[in-house]
C-alpha cells in the first residue's frame, strides 16, 4: 500500500523589476509568460505543467535580461 509519489513540480519564476520587455519568453512560451500593459513579463501560472516544462525552461534561457528562472523541486 506505499505508494511512492514521485512526481516532480517544476516552478517558474519571474524578476519583473529586471525584465527588458523584450517578450522572447512570450513568443515561445505564451501559455506561461504574459505581458502586461507596461510590456514587462509576468506569469500566468507559478507552476509548469510537464507538457510545457521544454517551451518554458527555452523561454527563460532566452531572455536576455535573465529574468526567469525554471526550478524542478
Ligand atoms: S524575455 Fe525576459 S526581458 Fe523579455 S519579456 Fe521575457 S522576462 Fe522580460
């Protein structure tokens, strides 16, 4: 009856007062990485789902300011 659980739980983070509004991470990763209105990034969700844990880890590599971070706990 031990069910081991396993399960990863990736989160992202994002440092507003860094982001260049460059929106790279918004063209790849749209579902996570929004842009408001003044153009600087936040996030849909703080937690990655696995079937977008590629598009959001190659979101945040690109982001010239280095503002995301993609951590799996
Ligand atoms: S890629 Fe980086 S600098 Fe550009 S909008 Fe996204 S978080 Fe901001």
């Amino acid at each position: 009856m031990s069910e081991t659980k396993t399960a990863t739980i990736h989160k992202v983070y994002a440092d507003s007062s860094i982001c260049g509004g460059y929106g790279l991470c918004v063209q790849i990763c749209p579902e996570i990485f929004k842009l408001d209105d003044d153009g600087i990034v936040y996030l849909e969700t703080n937690t990655v789902p696995d079937e977008l844990l590629e598009a959001a880890k190659e979101g945040a590599d690109c982001c010239p300011a280095q503002a995301l971070k993609v951590v799996s706990e």
